[in-house]
C-alpha cells in the first residue's frame, strides 16, 4: 500500500475501501451542518473537528478540495416525525425574537466556535432558507418520477412505491422496513400520509407557522431532509465523493437524502458515507434535547461543574483527536488533564524541532531510518481511515528521539531533519490543526495563573496567610475565581 493512498471505512458497505475520486485529485465533500437554533455543544464540536482534520488531509495531500457544510436554518420539527412545532420559531417565541435573529445569533456563536477550534471555514456555505427553490425544484422531479405524492398542501415521499421499483431503503442504516413498519403503530397524528415510514418533502404551513415560502402546492416549508440533498447536488453534482455528519444522522436523515436522490436522479448520490461517533458525558450522549452538554466557553472558562479548571481550544481539539472518530468518546476532566499534559509535550517538541538550527555532525544510521520510518507511518495511519490516536502516537516516539538529540547530539542527516521537520510540524499545525499556544495569550494566562497559585500554596503552607489571602483577593478582583479543594485548587475566569 502507497502511504498517501487513502482507505476510508464506508458506512454504506461496512467495508474500508480505497479512495477513489470521481475526478483525480479533486475531492467532493458535503458535512451537514448545525441547525442554528441554540449554542453548539461540545457534542456538535467534536464532529466538526473531524471532518476539519479530514478536509486538512486531504489538502495536505495535494488535493483540490470543495467543502461544503451547510447552516439548517429552517427550524425542524420538534419532534423530528413531520409533526410538531419548528424549533427555531419555538426558540423566537421564548427569546422573543424574530426567527431571523435566532439564526443570525446562533450562526454567529457557530462560526465564533469553529473559529476558536482552528477549524477550517468550509468552501461554500449554505443555508436552507436560501435555497427554497432548489428544494421546490426537487420536489417536483420526485414527483414527476412517481415518488411522492401530495396531500393537503404537503408533499411526501412514498416509501412503499420506492421499494416496489426495486429500490432499497434502510441500505445505509441496516434498517429493514419490515421491521420499520412493524415497529410504528399508527400514523400518530400524521393522518395525510399513506404510510407512517413514508416523510415529508413539503410540509402546508398553517396561519401561526412564522417561516413559510410560496410553492407550486401552496404556503409552506421544506421537510428536514430535503435541503441537504438539494444543496449538496447543486454544489457537488448528482454524485459527490465524501457525505459526512454525527452517527446520529443514519436514520432517518442519511437513508432520506439517499430516497429523495435516488428518487429524483435514479442515482446514489455519493461514493463515501462516513460517520463520526459520538461524544458522551457521564457515559450519556451530549444532546441538546436532554441537556446533558458541556459548551465550549465552559471548558474555555472552566465554568462548568464538570471541570476543575478551564482548558484552550487546542487542547480540547488535541483531546478529541486522541481517540479514533469511528469510536465513542466519553468527556471527563481527568481525560482532558492528561490530554493537556501531553498536549504541552507535544507542543515543546514542535517548538524546538520549527525553531531547530541543524548543522549536519555525524549520522546515526539506526536512528536516522526509525526517524525516517516513524514520518512515513504518519503518513501510513492517517491514510487508513484517519487514524489520528496512532499517527499521535507516531508523533510522541519522535518527541522521544527529538529530546534525546536535544540532550545529545542531533545524529541524523541534512534530509532526513527535513523530512522530520516537513513532517512532524505539518502534522500538527497542517493537518491536525493544532495551534501552540504556549505561546499564545490564553495559554498564558492560564500558565500565569497557575505559577500565581503554587506561590500561593507556597505562602499557606509557611502560615502566611495574609500573602495567601492577598493573592485570592486579587484574583477575584480581576475576574479569577478560585476554590480550593482538599489537595488542589481550581479556578474559573469569569467573563
Ligand atoms: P445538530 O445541530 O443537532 O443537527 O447537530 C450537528 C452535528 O453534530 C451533526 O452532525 C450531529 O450528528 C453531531 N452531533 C450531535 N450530537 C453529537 C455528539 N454527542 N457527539 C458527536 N456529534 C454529535
Ligand atoms: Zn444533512
């Protein structure tokens, strides 16, 4: 295997399959994006970061990349099943805002956190509400192919005619529809559709629905599924290479978007399924529906009660790329300490192996091949389906080695530091986008934060109190709470 051929675990087949373009060296990726109703969670964050790292490989690589992420800023229904309340206009109402504003602020919040993670802005951007046409458009081929049927005003799409032309539903989340149908039991106030797997592709809205759009079936708004596929097919083509989102998104939202493709283009609309895996607390999913979430700002602070101290963004990022994306990933302050602390190994290695002067001396040719060998199998486990836990891995053996030159003698030659500078700090800023900082203000307050209270320590265990106390005061003058444990003390910046 070619280290920089790329082998990605397609969730449609199960299997890890070699990467082929559909146009060389140009790679196509849709990621559905948030739906920008409330603050993202730390839950949201991790399978951005991701698919970031995914896209940064790719460029890393020499790819042409197009990524594409959009923003759902058409509410959908509270309740997921095409009945229910939109869950923007619900937030409006509470917040007392326009539906508009929701968007605009939750947007905002969005990009202020991806920005603070050192993801990378996705090529083109798109939002539902922008794209009503597209999806009215897709809407009518799907009719027009016998797919769907209207009702009242709304539009849904006919599961059982799908089979019945020899379609599959259920391919990408294993569903059977036997099973499906057996498993609901009645249409639970969805009395227009024929059958209750069957989903909406437009939805009649009544007087009190606030967003709503003129269309060939009368007012209303596009069902949940729709704008992914219509915008993912406007910008990538009837077929695309990589579609990516949370696991969560299988069923229904993922095997919809496969109906409504097939049902509109009579194709699959793309090559390569993948699917992140959750992050959890307390063993639980973060979701936002039962509010078992962490919010970035909290780690950033160090506001929240899971946490004795606040961790920066690189960090955090630095934690979630430590396990592998197909597994889940449970959120604890422990973790994230010794994340921290590998983290600022990581980062002292990459600030001495940039900033290094090398002068050629004599060459080690047993350590200059494990230098060698180590930067290819970075390279090796990325390329086999993003492997970052073990290209990390890699990345601390040669922490190893690089302290050993450090302390002895850098016995490699001229190319092979080269190769381990291009390498070793391509990895971490370019790929993995970590950001050292170290150097950086955040990191240094929480640094300068820190020697303040092991003087305080100091000064409390010499019975000093009134230094001791001084310091707390001081710190709580300028916004740094702090409380003191049996053996540690935590603080918190308050904003
Ligand atoms: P939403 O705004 O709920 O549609 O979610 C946006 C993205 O975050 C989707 O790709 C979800 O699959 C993903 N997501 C939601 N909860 C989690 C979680 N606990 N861990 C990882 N990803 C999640
Ligand atoms: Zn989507």
């Amino acid at each position: 295997m070619n280290n920089k051929e790329i082998y990605i675990n397609n969730t449609l087949t199960g299997k890890k399959e070699k990467f082929k373009p559909i146009t060389e060296n140009f790679v196509g990726i849709y990621v559905c994006g948030p739906t920008v109703y409330s603050e993202v969670h730390l839950g949201n964050c991790r399978t951005f970061v991701f698919f970031d790292t995914l896209v940064r490989y790719f460029h890393f690589l020499g790819y042409k990349v197009r990524y594409v992420r959009n923003i759902t800023d058409v509410g959908h229904l509270v309740n997921d099943a095409d009945e229910g309340e939109d869950k923007i206009a619900k937030k409006a109402k509470l917040e007392q805002l326009e539906p508009m504003e929701i968007v605009q602020k939750y947007t905002l919040n969005f990009h202020e956190v991806m920005h603070s993670f050192n993801t990378l802005p996705p090529d083109i951007e798109p939002t539902a509400t922008g794209h009503i046409n597209e999806q009215i458009s897709m809407v009518e081929k799907i009719l027009k192919n016998g797919f769907a049927y209207e009702v009242n005003g709304s539009v849904y799409f006919d599961v059982k005619k799908f089979l019945e032309s020899g379609n599959d539903y259920g391919e990408l989340s294993g569903r059977n529809i036997e099973d499906l149908l057996a498993g609901s039991r009645d249409l639970d106030g969805q009395q227009d559709k024929k059958s209750p797997q069957d989903f909406a592709l437009w939805k009649n809205a009544d007087d009190s629905h606030i967003m709503k759009w003129d269309s060939p079936w009368g007012v209303g708004f596009p069902g949940w599924h729709l704008e992914c596929s219509a915008m993912s097919s406007k910008y990538l083509g009837n077929k695309f290479d990589i579609h990516g989102g949370g696991m969560d998104l299988k069923f229904p939202h993922h095997e919809c978007e496969i109906a409504q493709a097939k049902g509109a283009n009579h194709e699959h609309p793309v090559n390569y399924w993948v699917h992140s895996n959750m992050l959890t607390l307390n063993g639980k999913r973060m979701s936002k529906s039962t509010g078992n979430t962490i919010l970035p700002f909290e780690l950033f602070t160090g506001s929240s009660s899971h946490l004795t101290k606040s961790f920066s963004p690189s960090v955090v990022r630095f934690f979630m790329l430590q396990a592998h994306y197909s597994g889940v990933l449970d959120f604890s302050n422990e973790a994230l300490i010794a994340s921290e602390k590998g983290f600022r190994k990581l980062m002292n290695a990459f600030d001495l192996i940039k900033h290094h002067d090398f002068v050629e001396q004599h060459i080690d040719e047993q350590q200059n091949s494990k230098v060698e060998s180590l930067c290819s199998s970075c390279f090796t486990f990325m390329s086999d389906d993003f492997n970052t836990p073990k290209v990390i891995a890699s990345l601390f053996e040669l922490v190893s080695i690089v302290n050993h030159f450090n302390s002895t003698s850098w016995s490699i030659s001229n190319s092979t530091f080269e190769l381990l500078q291009k390498t070793f700090c391509g990895f971490i800023e370019e790929v993995l986008g970590l950001e050292n900082e170290i150097t950086g203000n955040s990191s240094l307050t929480n640094q300068l934060i820190e020697l303040v209270l092991e003087l305080r320590k100091d000064a409390k265990a010499n019975k000093n109190y009134q230094i001791s106390d001084k310091i707390r005061d001081e710190l709580v003058k300028i916004g740094v709470e702090i409380k003191d444990g049996k053996d540690t003390t935590s603080y918190t910046i308050k904003n």
